[in-house]
C-alpha cells in the first residue's frame, strides 16, 4: 500500500515521483538544522570576525591617513558592494547549471583570503580600493552558492530557522570581530596596518573549514514550497542562461520590489562609524564598538525571526525589519549622547537581521528548486544597484549637507518601503496562502 503522493513532490520530481537520476527522492518536512548548516554557520563566524576587524577601520584609514574624500569612500563602499553582488548572480547561476555549489565557494573564499594581507601592505587609496574590491567579490562569488547549500539540506519546515542559525553565527563571529579589531587596536597603538594582517587569521581558518568540513549535498532535499511557475524538464539540468528568468514567479518579482527600494535606504555601516567618530567618539579605537553593538542587533533579531517566519506569513514580517530601519533613523538623526547614537545603531542591527532573513527565506520557497542559486543571484543583483545608489547618496549627503543629514534621506526611503509594502501585501499574501491551502 502506497501513501498519496504530495502534488509538490510530484510537480519537482516529474510526472514518475522520480529525481533526475530516476531515484525516488525523500522528501524532508520537519527535522533537525543539519550539520552542514552548522558547518557553514561556523565558517560564516571566522570570515565576518576576520571581516570587522579589517574593515572596521578601513573607513577610518582612509578618512584620517589617506585623506579621502567622505564622497569618494561613499563611492568605493557602492562600487564594491555593486561587484559583489553581480558575482553573487553568476555565481548562482553557475550552481544551478554545474548542480554543485562547493567548488565555487572555494573560489569566492581564495580571493576573501588574499585581501587580508593586501590590505595590511596597502598605502594608498588605491590599494585600499583593490583589496577591498578582491574582498567583496570573494564573497559574491561564495554568497549565492552557500545560501542555495543551505535551502538544498534544511527540511522544509525549518528553512527559515536554518538561514536564521547561519546568519546568528555570522552575525555572533561579527560581534566578536569588532572585540578583537578593539583589543589589537588598542594594545597596537592605533596600527591599522598590524590590526589589518592580525584579521588574516580567521579568514584562514574559516577556509580550511569548507575545504575539509562541508560537504557537497547529492541531492535537493525538497522542493519550493510556493513557487508558481512550472520547473524546467525533470532529467533536463538548468542552461546558464537569463531566460531562466521567467521560470521566477511573480511573487518573487513583487518581493523584490519591495527589497528594492528598501535596499536604498540601507547605506554602509562606514557611515555610522564616520557619524559615531565625529561626533561621539574622536578615538578610532573605539570604531569597533559600533560594529558590536550592531551585531548585537542582528544576532539578537536574526534566529527568532527566522523562527516565527517558519510559522508565519514571512511577508507580514517584513514590517518588522523595515520599521527598525525608520526608527534607527529617526533615533541616530536625534541623537544628543553615545548612549541614544548606540540604541539606534542596535535598531540598525535588528533591521539586518530580520529583513535578509525573510528576503532569502521567501528566495528560497518561491524559486524552483532547480533555480535557487539563480534565484539568490537576482536578489543579490537587486541588493547591489540599490547598495551603489544607497552609498553614493549617502556620500553625497554627507559631503554637501551633514554625515547627520543621511539618517533623514534614509529614513524617507525606508518609509517609501513600508508603504509599498502595505499596498503590495495583499497580492503577495494571496498565492502565498493559496499555496498552502491547496
């Protein structure tokens, strides 16, 4: 006797319930975090570590050794970000046409690696531009393929709280990465360029940790709970092509709307060190403690959201982060203290925390299985043109009005997304639910 097969099993596996292989795939509903996530997780924790305790201070280094401009950090923080997330496109796409994942995050985390000591030899601006732009394409090159890992072990059911445990390590090593790069800072007098090498060590670490530990999945573990859109031919791999594009659902469109426009308000953590360190805390030594109490923020908001958006309405969640963003604003731009300046960069924090988590959750569900990595890329992509224009404007912002005055423009955008997002959710919850009930 037979059990009723689930109608979106049969719909990824074809119409033989059979994977491209012609094996019977098991479908995972509920379950355990698996151990690649928590593999994943721990190398997430050494690189952003060893992330923060460079870049921290970069801003910084460039500002007060190098003399930049505030437009032309604003420029090379938007540049940089833009790159990393059009790698983050190809190289999701490359995962889903290869079906491996793996190889091309080791590529990404050669490159993240080699930045380190680059930037500790680096005195000039261009230099620093160098090595963080090998930096940020190392990690577009690993960013896609790593989430679409996660999305292709984790149960069905648990989706949400296995991007939150990933992103809670990552956020925890960013925490203690901001307590080092205070630590060297001090005990170096001021030496950048030491405190920048000193960084090299956990992004070492965390390489030797995907090279030995993580391990390429065999198969998808489950389909997309949600997408509308008819997957490729079964026993057809994906083409490395833009035509895939259409195999998104609308859904998927609407929502990246809405990140969009919510992206342009979200301006470079720089720029709340650079506000912090001229109008709070002149010492650069301090610079880290921005990064602390930030991630503070995104660890604290990160694994329960994930949590409640496994039971919930991810969608409706999104208000959460997105007002986060309007208050931190609002608190940042009214600051009169350390104490009021330090509440809203925690705001600032939750707002990460809980929006990527439901951005690359809802990826997740309402893509193809087949077409995850493409999927994320296109997320990432949407992220970086909005990124460029976040930091150019706050640049701008900043050198012709106040490094105050960005909490204002951001705030105005972050407001925009909210009520796009009301208008947009009654479509978006529509086959969201429709899905669930049929």
């Amino acid at each position: 006797m037979h059990d009723k097969q689930d109608p979106e099993t049969s719909r990824a596996n074809g119409p033989d319930g059979l994977e491209r292989g012609g094996a019977p795939i098991r479908q995972k509903r509920d379950g355990k975090i698996p151990l690649t996530v928590w593999q994943i997780g721990i190398m997430m924790f050494l690189v952003n570590a060893s992330f923060v305790m460079a870049y921290s201070f970069s801003g910084l280094y460039l500002k007060h050794v190098l003399a930049a401009s505030a437009i032309s950090i604003g420029m090379l923080e938007g540049f940089c970000e833009t790159i990393s997330h059009l790698m983050k496109l190809f190289s999701g796409m490359l995962s889903d046409y290869f079906g491996k994942r793996k190889g091309i995050m080791v590529v990404g985390y050669v490159l993240s690696v080699l930045s380190r000591p680059l930037l500790s030899i680096a005195d000039s601006f261009y230099l620093v531009f160098s090595a963080r732009a090998m930096e940020r394409i190392g990690n577009g090159i690993q960013a896609s393929p790593r989430d679409a890992i996660v999305a292709d072990v984790a149960p069905r059911k648990r989706i949400g709280a296995s991007y939150g445990l990933k992103r809670s390590l990552a956020y925890l090593g960013s925490l203690c990465g901001g307590i080092f790069g205070f630590v060297a800072m001090k005990y170096s007098n001021n030496n950048y360029r030491m405190v920048f090498a000193l960084a090299s060590i956990p992004a070492i670490i965390a390489f030797l940790t995907l090279l030995f530990c993580v391990k390429e999945p065999n198969r998808f573990d489950h389909p997309a709970i949600t997408s509308e859109s008819p997957l490729p031919a079964p026993k057809l791999k994906p083409k490395f092509s833009f035509k895939n594009f259409k195999y998104l659902s609308l859904s998927f469109w609407l929502i990246m709307l809405v990140n969009a426009i919510f992206m342009m308000a979200r301006m470079n953590e720089t720029f709340l060190i650079l506000r912090m360190n001229e109008g709070f805390q002149p010492d650069p030594m301090f610079a880290p403690l921005v990064m602390i109490v930030f991630n503070i923020g995104t660890t604290m908001s990160s694994y329960p959201i994930g949590l409640f958006g496994d039971k919930f309405d991810r969608t409706k969640i999104l208000f959460i982060g997105i007002a986060s963003l309007v208050i931190a604003d609002i608190i940042m731009y009214s600051s009169i203290s350390r104490v009021t300046m330090y509440i809203g960069i925690l705001f600032w924090g939750i707002q990460l925390g809980a929006t990527q988590n439901v951005f690359v959750s809802l990826v997740a569900e309402k893509v193809p299985e087949d077409l995850r990595g493409t999927g994320l890329g296109v997320y990432w992509l949407i992220n970086a043109i909005s990124a460029f224009v976040a930091d150019t404007l706050a640049g701008f912002v900043a050198h012709h009005i106040s490094l105050n005055g960005i909490f204002v423009s951001s705030g105005i955008i972050g407001v925009f997304a909210l009520v796009i997002l009301a208008l947009l959710l009654n479509i978006l919850h529509h086959p969201f639910k429709q899905r669930n009930q049929s």
